[in-house]
C-alpha cells in the first residue's frame, strides 16, 4: 500500500488494525478507605491529586474516584465532572494547570469506599513519562455544603489540593487561578490526608510514520494517530 509522502508496510497495516493490548495500571496516594471527607459551603468546587507519568503508563484513560461526605447528606445523584490537567512546568502546584480533557457523571456509592471509574474521551491522554499531572472532580452546590472525595486521614503525600469557588461567581475550570480558595490538603488539616483520587494509565500507544509525516491521504482514509499526546 502506498500514498503520496507517506508508506506502509504490512506489518505497519496490521499493527495499526490491531492494537497491541497492554496491562493498565494505577496511579494512587490512598489506601483505599475514606475515614472523612473535605467540603466547602455554597462552593463550586475542585479536588485534585498530582501524579509523576510513569514508563508504561503515559496514557491516562480513566479518573477514579471514591466519593464520601460523612455528613449523613446523601448526595448520590449529584453531578459531577471528573478532569485531567498537565503542569507546564512540573512543579506539582496546580495553579497554572492546563486543562486536557474531562468526562461529565454523577456521584454514586457514596461513603462505601467504592472507586467510580469515569472515562476521558477519544482514549485518554498522553502524558510523557516524568512529566506532572493533575487528575480530579468538580462539583457545584448551593446553600449546602458540597462533598467530594472521601479523605484518607492514615498518611499525607501533601499532593491534593482544594480549589473552590463561591457559588455566586462563574467557576473557570481552565483557568484555576481565578479560583476564591486555592489550599493544600496540608493547609487545611493536621494530619492532612489524601483525597481518594485515582488514575488510571497504560502504555503510550506506538504509531508507524515516516519522516515525512502522515499523508493527506492516508489521514482521508482513516490512518491517524490513535490518541492525544501532550509534549
């Protein structure tokens, strides 16, 4: 098979019709059990967990979340949006993260120490190995105080954070910040814990090129690099 500026070989054909699959893995700061949990009132608010891209991770494909509010308000139902942000300068601090991509959903099992799995769309993201990133949940609520993730109060890796808004203001989610509360968990409580947050993240997919590039119309033809990288 042959296009203008660009070739294939057989073996390129096939890998490209068949991915190989690969084993995920998981990125974690808890150790699976909530013993609280973090709110703020009349807040829209944003938890998040920095993470190192690991070799044979760089692909971020899902964020997971245990929800928990232990305030005996059962906020199952509520919606929420589960986010990825990368770190221009890989300093961890979340301020000046840029927003990747996001998966809409709602909180269920809450305070059950069950993890929710949510999605990010077209496969996930690419985040080059050694390289921060952020992975999260926002969520709104008005005249009441708003949960999110539970807390693991048993250690602190000082890496999540709580980014809140006033519920009078318009949250800007890709600009953090514009936000009215900008705190590490280690700000807020002594010990300070870690947000039950997660993410999920499997090999960096290959892709057959030639130095030229892909041609036009090999691309016209369906052969495109199967997922977004952030360099």
């Amino acid at each position: 098979m042959r296009y203008r500026g660009f070739f294939l070989s057989a073996a390129c054909v096939f890998a490209l019709s068949f991915p190989q699959r690969s084993q995920a893995g998981v990125y974690s700061l808890d150790d699976g059990t909530g013993e609280s949990g973090l709110g703020g009132f009349n807040a829209h608010s944003l938890w998040l967990n920095s993470f190192t891209s690991t070799v044979g991770m760089e692909r971020i494909t899902t964020v997971r979340v245990n929800f928990g509010d232990f305030s005996n308000a059962n906020q199952d139902g509520d919606a929420v949006t589960a986010r990825l942000y990368t770190d221009p300068n890989n300093d961890g601090n979340p301020l000046d993260a840029v927003l990747v991509s996001s998966a809409i959903g709602v909180v269920s099992s809450s305070n059950t120490d069950t993890y929710i799995d949510f999605l990010l769309p077209g496969g996930g993201v690419v985040v080059p190995a050694g390289n921060t990133f952020f992975v999260g949940v926002s969520k709104s609520k008005q005249n009441a105080t708003n949960f999110g993730p539970a807390r693991d109060t048993t250690s602190s890796q000082s890496r999540s954070w709580d980014i809140r808004w006033n519920f009078a203001n318009t949250p800007d989610y890709t600009d953090l910040s514009t936000s009215d509360v900008f705190q590490n968990y280690d700000a807020v409580f002594t010990p300070a814990g870690n947000a039950t947050i997660r993410a999920v993240g499997d090999r960096r997919a290959g892709f057959c090129r030639s130095r030229k590039g892909v041609g036009r119309q090999a691309l016209r033809d369906g052969i495109r690099p199967p997922h977004h990288i952030v360099e």
